[in-house]
C-alpha cells in the first residue's frame, strides 16, 4: 500500500523538487497534496488524512510546529524538512522524529521512508510526536532521548547515563537504572547529540558521562573508572584530554 503523504514547504522550487525525487525514487509514496501555509497544511490534513506529512519548520505564514500541534490527534506520521540549524532541531533529534536538512539529497530521504514504513501501524511515530511537543511546550523539562530498542521505544534522561557501548549495529546505554541496547543510529550520532551535556568519546566504541566517572586514568594505565564500578578503555591519545575535561568539572 503506498503512504498517503502531504507535502507542507512555502518555497515553490523546494516543494517541486522534494514533490519530483518521491515519484523518481521512492516508488511507495503518492503525494496527495502540496501546501504552502500553515493553515492549508491543517485543512489538507483533516481532509486528506495522510500517513505522512514532509513539514518545512519555517513557513513564510506559520510554522511546521504549529501544523503539528493544531493536528496531533491525526494519525500520522511526520519528516521535518529545514535549510537551517534551526533551535528546535536539537529537540527533533533527541525526540527521535525524522528530519531531512535541504537540500535534500536521495540516499537521505530514501533512508527516512524506510524508515517511515517500518514504523507504519506501531505507534512509534506518534510517541515521538507527543515527546517532541512536550519537550518545545517545556523548557525545563529534564533532556531525554528517545531510543529505539526491539521492543518499542524507550525514554532515557541525558542525566541517567553512566556510558554508552557501541557492539556490532547497536548502542547500548548504561544506565543509573541498568541496560537498554539501542538500534537505529551510531554512536557518532550520539556523540553530537550529547556533547553539550558532558559527554566524550574516549575510544571508538565507548563514551561516557564525564559526571558519573569516579576514578580517571594515568596516561599509561588506559582504563577510567565509573560510577557504577565498570572500567572504561581509554585511546593513549584521549587521556590527556579527558583528564583536563575532568579537572574542569571539579
């Protein structure tokens, strides 16, 4: 069955090109609509009732945001597009919704509807929505990643991560509660993610929580200590540089 999908974008040549790469390369999609405004995206919406909206964050009358809230209770699912380094992208990553940066290229967006359709019928889609608007209708709310697993999705605050494993195609993510292994992104994507927050990569595989280390390493020795007693390696490399990142926490 091919996704129902509502195309929202306010430049002509944008909404043409990303409307010109779905009929090319993504055989499962049929667009139903392309609108320009905020308040065509919520009456295509309604009428149309899609599987999938592409949502430019920024309109020239409204915003992709505001389309999501005033239609949350439709069922569909949702892939912002932007051209910028907007503020709430750092809130659609950690939410785990899909976002595609302009312009847009082929292996990206063929990648987010493949993922679309496995998420199709599970409800994840709109578990993410609900986190992501939440988390923009809340400042203070504690950071949380939003996590695929095999069972569903699970909800990991920032600040309850002691470190993170990357083993095989997954990550796992150790935390004050225990383990949670994680499919669907790398561990260099989690180290963008977190590096804010007083996370560092110190070896290829492992980072960790700067916060949660109680015993850091000499140079020669190679291994850090954590909170919870497990060893971490760390790169001869790296050492020197985690230590002075420790320092500075105090």
């Amino acid at each position: 069955m091919l996704l129902k999908t509502i195309i929202v974008e306010d430049e002509p040549l944008s909404r043409a090109f990303l409307n010109n790469l779905l009929a090319e390369f993504c055989p499962g999609v049929y667009v139903a609509a392309t609108v320009p405004t905020e308040n065509e995206a919520i009456d295509a919406i309604e009428r149309i009732q899609p599987d999938l909206v592409f949502l430019d964050i920024e309109l020239q009358q409204g915003t992709g945001f505001e389309v999501l809230k005033k239609t949350q209770q439709q069922d569909y699912q949702v892939i912002f597009t932007t051209a910028f380094d907007h503020s709430g992208i750092k809130a659609i990553k950690f939410s785990g919704v899909d976002y595609l940066q302009k312009p847009i290229d082929i292996e990206g967006l063929q990648s987010s509807i493949t993922g679309i359709i496995a998420k199709q019928h599970t409800g994840a889609g709109k578990i993410a929505v609900q986190h992501l608007l939440y988390t923009l209708g809340n400042n203070n709310v504690p950071a949380q990643l939003v996590v695929q697993t095999e069972e569903g999705r699970e909800y990991i605050p920032v600040d309850a991560i002691i470190y993170i494993e990357a083993s095989d195609n997954i990550c796992i993510f150790n935390t004050d509660q225990g383990r949670i292994a994680s499919t669907g992104r790398n561990i260099q994507e989690y180290e963008h993610l977190l590096a804010e927050y007083n996370f560092y990569r110190l070896h290829h595989a492992y980072i960790v929580n700067t916060r949660k280390v109680v015993e850091s390493s000499k140079p020669e020795s190679g291994f850090i200590r954590m909170i919870n007693e497990s060893t971490i390696p760390v790169s001869s490399k790296r050492s020197g540089e985690l230590n002075t990142i420790l320092s500075a926490n105090g």
